[in-house]
C-alpha cells in the first residue's frame, strides 16, 4: 500500500516536534553561550516547521485545530504567571544561600 500525503505529514510533524523537545533540553542543559545561541536558532527553525506543517494539514483535512476558550487562556497566563513568580522567589532564595555561603567561606578563611 502506498504511503500517502497525510501519513508523510504526521511523521514529519511527529519528528519536528521531538526536534523541539530535544533542541530545548538541550539549550537549558548548554553552558556555551555561542552553543545555546545555535540550539535557540534550529528550536526557532524547527518551531516554524511545526507551524507550516500543521497549516498544511489542517488546510488538507487531514487535522482540525481546537482553539481555546478565553477563559482556557486567562487559566493558562494566570499559572503561567504564579509558575514565574514561584520561579523568582526559588532563584532569589538560592542566591541568597549562595551569597550567604560564600560569606561563611570567607569568614573562615579569614579566621584561620
């Protein structure tokens, strides 16, 4: 049986999409500036292809979209917003501990 045109479309979609995923795993796991800065731009590439293909599939029929209701949107931005400010405070926390351990090492090198 031959292969047709919305299966081709799925497992390019399919695999755009694990590019995704792996491209920004990779990114937060990078500590070479110029690295991430390679990783951003084929994450960016491979997002745009998962936008092409999905319109590709939705104007063919072979996909429907489903939009999210407003209140779906405010829900997602009102926790997107509490997981960033959870996130500040766990950042400002370490910072702090850090900063307080340095102060302690220097304390006690000074000491001895």
């Amino acid at each position: 049986m031959p292969v047709t045109d919305k299966q081709i479309a799925t497992e390019l979609l399919a695999y755009e999409k694990m590019m995704v995923t792996a491209y920004a795993q990779t990114i937060s796991e990078t500590s070479c500036p110029e690295l991430r800065q390679g990783f951003q731009q084929l994450l960016s590439h491979s997002a745009q292809n998962v936008a092409a293909i999905g319109q590709v599939m939705t104007a063919n029929g072979w996909t429907a979209p489903r939009y999210a209701l407003p209140d779906e949107v405010i829900q997602v931005a009102e926790q997107a917003s509490q997981t960033y400010q959870n996130l500040q405070q766990t950042v400002t926390a370490w910072q702090a501990a850090e900063a307080s351990a340095i102060k302690t090492e220097a304390e006690r090198s000074a000491r001895q």
